[in-house]
C-alpha cells in the first residue's frame, strides 16, 4: 500500500482506494487531494480480484473509480463494492457517460458521478460526501448514546426503591415507577397513571385546619423539597417527602415535573409515638413529684 503526505494536515488522514486502470489518472487524484489538505494513504486497483483483496484487508474511507476500464468497468465495481455494505462514500468518475446510465448507477448507490478532468468539481464533491457520511455516523453514534443513556435511566427508573414521577405542568401524571405505584396501593404502573390521572400531594394548615393541594410546579421553582400526604388506593393516608423539579420541554416552550415521593409515613408515626410518650413521662413526674 502506498503512501503520501506532506505538510498541509489540516484534514486530516484520507485513505483512498482508486479504481483506475491508468497509473497517471491515480496519481493526479491522490495528489489533488494532497495539495488540498489531506494526509493522503492511496492504492489503485484496475481487476475485480484486486478490489476484493484490498476490500477485504484493509480500511477505506472512500472508494474513487474509473466508469471505463478494459477488464473492469465502473458497474462492476459498484456492485463488488455494495456486496461490503460499507458506510463509504462511492464516486465515479467517467469521460464518457451517458445519462441513463448516471441515473442507473445512482439508483444502485454510487454516491456522485463526475467527468474526468472536471477537477472544479471533483474536490468539492469528494469533500461533501465525505461531510455527508461523517455526520451519518455521528448521528448514529448520539442515536446509540441517547439509547443506551434512556435504558439506563429506565433500569434506575424501575429498580429504585424510592417512588419517582414525571408529570407535565399541570401535574397530569405522565409515568410512576413502580416502587412509587405499589406505595399508593396500586398492582402496577399502568393501573396508578390509569386511575390517579393527577398527582395531588396536600399540605394541612394548621391555622385553617383544612388540607389544601399542593401545586407542584409553584413548589418546583421554590425549591422543590417539601413534606405532604397522599390518599392511597384504599383511602389510607401516605406521609411523605417530595422533591420536585422542573424540565424545559424543548418542542411546547413549556415543562416537565420529576421528582421523588419517600413515604415516611413509618417515621412519622414513631416520631409521634414517641412524642406521647415523652410528654406522658414527663406528666408522670410532675405528678410523683406533687404527692
């Protein structure tokens, strides 16, 4: 495999297979994008067996070929190069082609098409296809990151002990992980969204002494950490901790709620408990102490 370089690197390494049977018209190409930038590594191939064994051996980033060879035309190698399924681009360069068969070869999956000697238009050609399949990959590459990313937020999601939410702004339950769903006294997520429709935390004023609804996007933009309780299921009351925040929703300019849900209604109800019992001990001792 040759290779050439020289001082100009700002685009980076550039391998390139050239199907050519003329040894002139290689150079002229690798030496062309040599002179615009590239760190040039080139072979040129002009049999089918030649292209499948730099197929098979080595890594290209775009394949160049002639349209007219005498032992192996551009359809040909169109075809071997499709049989690969390689995310490469494909360009032929022809100095006589005639439309039907440009089209042809485009319906096939040549990437472009360009006459011979057109080198205006052979550079800018090379370099938005090239464009064009580095953005393909990095698409796919944020596309496999962002799933990778929600399967792990759903594996937490439903994995952790604590009850966690997500609701619009108007506190219309979008999800319930199940923790926060079996809290309630709900058998599954489904049934809880199914039947709850909204999340509904009430605070009791002790001045009013009546229960009010807390709204969670006002508690969001104060600060998102308050104690509240809920009305399971069955009618029973559920003591907890809330911590709510709110997301942008990109695509309505509006937002999102999440947050978590803690029952503590256990603690509560020992830190109760225990209260009595103190004020009931100390009640005894002021009586001891007056007989």
């Amino acid at each position: 495999m040759s290779s050439t370089s020289n001082n100009k690197t700002s685009k980076g390494k550039l391998r390139v297979l050239i199907v050519e049977d003329s040894k002139i018209e290689a150079k002229f190409t690798a030496n062309l994008l040599k002179k615009n930038g590239y760190e040039v590594t080139s072979e040129r191939v002009e049999t089918r067996d030649d292209m499948q064994e730099q197929l098979d051996n080595h890594e290209w980033d775009i394949v160049i070929s002639d349209y007219q060879m005498p032992e192996f035309d551009g359809m040909q190698a169109l075809e071997l190069f499709q049989t690969y399924d390689l995310d490469i681009p494909f360009i032929l360069v022809s100095g006589k082609i005639g439309e039907e068969s440009a089209v042809d070869l485009m319906k096939m999956g040549a990437n472009d098409y360009i006459m011979k000697g057109n080198t205006a238009r052979l550079l800018p050609a090379i370099e938005t296809h090239l464009k064009e399949t580095a953005n393909r990959r990095e698409k796919i590459r944020l596309e496999s990151k962002l799933r990778e990313s929600e399967a792990q937020y759903r594996g937490f999601f439903e994995n952790a002990a604590i009850g966690i939410f997500r609701c619009d702004g108007e506190s219309n339950i979008l999800d319930v992980n199940t923790f926060l769903a079996g809290a309630l006294g709900f058998s599954s997520r489904e049934e809880c969204i199914e039947v709850s429709e909204k999340l509904t935390p009430e605070v009791y004023d002790n001045d009013t002494q009546e229960a009010y609804t807390v709204d969670l996007a006002e508690e969001a933009a104060q600060g998102g950490r308050f104690e509240a309780i809920f009305h399971r299921k069955d009618g029973t009351v559920m003591e907890a901790i809330i911590n709510v925040w709110s997301i942008e929703d990109e695509n309505t300019d509006g937002i999102f709620l999440e947050g978590t849900i803690e029952d503590v209604t256990e603690q509560r109800e020992m830190e109760r408990k225990l209260r009595e019992m103190e004020q009931l001990h100390e009640s005894l001792i002021d009586l001891t102490s007056n007989l």
